[in-house]
C-alpha cells in the first residue's frame, strides 16, 4: 500500500471516527454540527496538504526521470555516433580493398 493511500484511509478513518464520536456524545444539536463542520474543514485541510505534497512528489520524480531519459538518449546518440564512424572506416577499407589490383605472382 502507498503511503498516500495510507493517509488518505487514515485520515477518513479519523474523521469517521470522530463524527461517530460526536453523534453519539450528549451535546445539542448547535454544538454537534459546530464541531463536525470543524472537523470537515480539517479534514478537508489535511487532504489538500495530502494531495499538493504528492502532486510535489510527483513532479520531482519526473524531473528525475526526464533528467535520466535525456542522459540515456545522450549516451545512445553518442554510441551511435562512435559506430557509425566505425562502419563507415570498415567500407572504406573494403572499398580500398576491393579497388587494389590483385598481385599476379610469377611462377
């Protein structure tokens, strides 16, 4: 289970609990909504911090992972380069190869 997962429940948990709590305490009907509207502002408090730390979270990763990305492309792009200048000396040296006369031995 994730950790936002986790607080999410747990912070609905706490709020069920606490309403349940409230509702069964022997207040008036003024005192009760008093609190439970308390509680919800809370509640709703604690879910938006919850959910602009995960939005954070998840924009440093992808920075990281567009960070990563574009190292792996450079050191693609990099072996690429250093293969492409390898083949084309091999089909130089096979064309200069091939454009030699052959030496005819005397026998």
């Amino acid at each position: 289970m994730t950790k936002g997962k986790f607080a999410i429940g747990a912070v609905f948990g706490a709020v069920a609990g606490f309403v349940t709590g409230i509702l069964l305490a022997p207040k008036s009907g003024k005192e009760t909504r008093q609190e439970i509207k308390e509680v919800t502002l809370k509640a709703k408090d604690d879910v938006v911090d919850s959910a602009v730390d995960v939005k954070g979270k998840a924009v440093q990763k992808a920075e990281e992972v567009r960070g990563k990305a574009e190292e792996v492309v450079g050191d693609v792009t990099a072996k690429a380069e250093e293969l492409k200048g390898r083949v084309e000396q091999a089909v130089d040296g096979a064309q200069k190869g091939f454009s030699k006369k052959p030496k005819t031995t005397k026998k």
